[in-house]
C-alpha cells in the first residue's frame, strides 16, 4: 500500500447545497494502515468511490462532535457490517462519542437483532471498541503514535487536531480551528499538514 492522503469531503459547515463538496472526512494510509479522520455525511459513499472498501478500514478518528464531522459515522460502520465479514474496529473520538454509538445502535435494535438472527452475524457492540481520549496519546498501533492537541473552536471544547507520526513521516490534521499559535508547534516538521480553511466572505452563507 502507497501512503497517500485522500479527501473525501472538504466543506465546512452542517449545510448541503447542489454541486458543493461533502463535509469534511479523510483517509490516511500510512504503514498499510487506513484510518479515517472525521465522518461528515456522504463519507461513505465517498469511500466507495474512492476504490477503498469499507472493510479495509483499521481505525476511524473522530476530531469533535459537531455533526458535519460525524453524521456519517454510525451509517458506515453498519453499511460495513451488513456487507462484510466481521471485523473489530477501533473507534476513537472526544468525550461524548461512546453515548453517541449506543444511541446509534438503539436506534437501530429492530434491524440489528434481525440481521443478527437471520444473517448469523456477531453483535456490533462485540466489533466495535469504543475509545474516548483528550489531549496527549490518542494510539499506537502499527507503528504509528498517533496524538492530539486540544485547539480553539467555540463553543466546542474538545476539539482536536491529530497527529500521526512514523518512523519516517508525520502527517497532521488540524480539525477546525482559528488562528492558534500551539498548533503551529504541533505541526512543526510535519510532512503534511491538512488545515482547515474558510473564505470569511462566505461564513453568513453557511
């Protein structure tokens, strides 16, 4: 697998218009690992036409809360399990997000249940492991440390740029934020830096 950073959605903000991009959500392929960053609406038909299939999905990160970079979440964990074989998969996010999954799977009891009666498939919450963090360590898996800086992002206040570094390379997500010096030591030396921009013309659109 090449490392590579692919775009799946790039717009701010919980609107849909005709012809403008998804909300925001990215994949990560490092060390024949593909991570997920964010999970606006429409990241997972995004995937599928990116030619990266859901089951190939080793951990998703969640940056924050706000819905234009979650809303997708719980539909593609479950698009992946109704049409895959079983998998565990990692899931992290900010405080809040493990309330988040299980309100998601109670929504969704009636055709859980059924698919796991007549399709013989492993209950979800046995897959999919739940893991909150705040700033500092987030992982390490393969290779790769993966870490968190707290930025500003009112009123939200855990809000997270990421970092993942290898032995080789380090590639930084700033999550949404303003101008903010701690980040710019944070990204320092990275090798790729995906940083939240927005035209201050267009923010009373949104």
């Amino acid at each position: 697998m090449t490392n590579a950073v692919t775009l799946l959605g790039t717009k701010g903000g919980p609107s849909l218009r005709k012809g403008s991009p998804s909300p925001s959500s990215s994949v990560l392929q490092i060390n024949s690992q593909t991570i997920l960053i964010d999970c606006g609406i429409g990241a997972t038909r995004a995937l599928v036409e990116a030619d990266i299939s859901l089951s190939d999905l080793d951990a998703i990160i969640i940056t924050h809360l706000h819905s234009d970079h979650l809303l997708d979440l719980g539909p593609l964990i479950y698009t992946a399990w109704t049409s895959g074989p079983p998998r565990r998969l990692p899931l992290y996010g900010p405080p809040g997000l493990r309330d988040y999954w299980q309100n998601f799977l109670k929504a969704m009891n009636f055709d859980h249940n059924t698919r796991i009666v007549d399709d013989k498939r492993k209950p979800l919450d046995e897959l999919i492991e739940v893991h909150e963090y705040g700033e500092g360590t987030v992982a390490s898996f393969a290779g790769i440390e993966v870490s968190a800086l707290r930025v500003d992002h009112p009123p939200v206040t855990d809000c997270f740029a990421l970092r993942f570094k290898t032995g080789s390379q380090t590639v930084v997500f700033s999550a949404d934020t303003c101008y903010f010096q701690p980040l710019a030591e944070f990204a320092k030396n990275a090798d790729l830096l995906v940083h939240e921009a927005m035209l201050s013309k267009g923010i009373d659109a949104l």
